[in-house]
C-alpha cells in the first residue's frame, strides 16, 4: 500500500505543467500551466504529483514535460 504515503515520499523529479486543456478530465482546476510540480512516483502512462490541492494525484504524462 505505497499510496498511503506518498505525501511524505521523496520527490523523484520535478516536471512543468503544459497545458491543462482536457480531453476527457477536468484538470484545470488542479493543475496550471507554468507552473513546476514534484513528482512521487510515475510510472508508463502517469505522474502522480502533488497538485494544487496539496494532495498526490494522478495525471497523464500529455500534461507535462520534464524541467
């Protein structure tokens, strides 16, 4: 159960945030563009990030390039 403590995990990288222009998902109101968010974990398809909630949360990759 690694998800559990992800918060407190160590960042792995950092990434910048592109664009929040959805196809299906409404990211907008968690993620902006410009700005940098350290990722916890990742793996073939997402980011999990700390967004602007505060929270982890999982994104596609599309959102993001590496800083």
């Amino acid at each position: 159960m690694q998800h559990l403590n992800w918060q407190e995990k160590e960042t792995i990288k950092k990434v910048k945030c592109v664009h929040a222009n959805a196809k299906k998902y409404i990211v907008n109101n968690v993620l902006t563009p410009g700005t940098v968010y350290d990722v916890k974990n990742e793996t073939d398809e997402f980011y999990f990030v700390v967004d602007n909630t505060g929270k982890v949360g999982g994104y596609y990759k599309e959102y993001f390039q590496e800083s």
